[in-house]
C-alpha cells in the first residue's frame, strides 16, 4: 500500500467512527462543541501516534502471551503524559473533557490499531496509520460538533453563526442529538458507498 493510501484511509475508507463505528462513547459524549471535539481528537491522535510508534519498536520483544496487557501499558503511559500535560496547560478542556482523557486507555480504536496495525507493521506505516486513524477520529468529532453546536446553540467556537432569531434546537446538544446526528451522518456515508 502507498504511502499516501496508509495515510488516507483512516479518514474515509476506514473511518474509526463512521465506517468501523469505535470509539464511539467518547464521540457521543465531547461532541457537544468543537473545542472539546478538537481537544479529543487531538488527546486521541498524540496517544495512538507515539503508542503505534512505541509498539511497532518493541513488538519483537514482547512475548505472545502478554502483548495485549504491555500494549495497554505503553498506552497507558502516553494517556497519562496527555492528562497531565492537559490539566497543566488547558485547565478549561481538562476539566470538560473530565474522564474522558483516562478513558482513552481503553478506547478499542487505540488498542484496535496497536493489535491490528502496529503490532505487524514497520515504524513508518504504523507512524502513517496512527496520524490517518487519529485525524479520521478527530475530522469525525469536529462533523458531528459543529452539527450539534450550529443547531444546538447557533454558534460555532462561541461565535453566533445563525440569525437572532433562530431558535436553538436543544435536542442536539443533550445525549439523543448526538445519537441523532452521528446516525444521519454513518446513513449519508452508506448511501454515498452505493
């Protein structure tokens, strides 16, 4: 494969949201507006970057038996440098995206891509496959965001984008809009397949 369809295909051909449906507790849950989306998205992309580059180096050495349990390790580590770094320098985020950040540890895209893809790849692809997992993932958050923001709140990033007089559809802001965009959006991708 070359490496621009290593790359691409993690943000439509193999979109971790809309066509492999992972990740989505996360998805459902930070999407209420496009900087928690971009703050996930970019949380996620760091970890599953360095956790693929990490394993994909250290694959050789670790024995069959216990390579799930040291992957989730390596991504651990990397989860916890995102927390830190997070809570440190943007409090705000840290404090919306709350257990989100932790969770990432066991998000199935993360470890997905450390079994699948960097536990029997070279560095250089599995360095492609985690940035083109991580911005379909993140790409995926801000669609979704910006929906539910636009019809939520009539804002995008805190800025009125529709008319005073446009009454905000609350619905897409609470949990059943998530549910209800993410849905349109994974039925416009199969009919678009067809």
């Amino acid at each position: 494969m070359s490496v621009i369809k290593e790359f691409t295909k993690g943000i439509v051909k193999e979109n971790p949201v809309f066509v492999m449906a992972l990740g989505l507790c996360p998805v459902l849950a930070v999407s209420s507006s496009v900087e928690n989306a971009i703050g996930m998205g970019a949380a996620a992309t760091f970890v599953l970057v360095f956790s693929n580059i990490f394993i994909s180096l250290i694959k050789g050495f670790i024995p069959r038996k216990i390579r799930i349990p040291s992957y989730i390790v390596v991504i651990a580590s990397f989860v916890t440098i995102v927390d830190m770094v997070m809570e440190a320098y943007v409090p705000a985020l840290h404090k919306n995206l709350g257990l989100f950040i932790p969770l990432i540890v066991v998000n199935c895209i993360i470890l997905g891509r450390a079994e699948a893809f960097a536990g029997k790849n070279n560095l250089i692809r599995s360095i492609l496959d985690g940035f083109g997992m991580g911005l379909g993932f993140t790409l995926a958050l801000i669609v979704i965001a910006s929906i539910r923001e636009i019809l939520g709140a009539g804002q995008f990033l805190g800025y009125n984008v529709l008319p005073a007089t446009f009454k905000p559809m609350l619905v897409a802001i609470l949990a059943p809009g998530a549910f209800l965009v993410m849905g349109l959006l994974m039925g416009l991708m199969n009919l678009k397949k067809k």
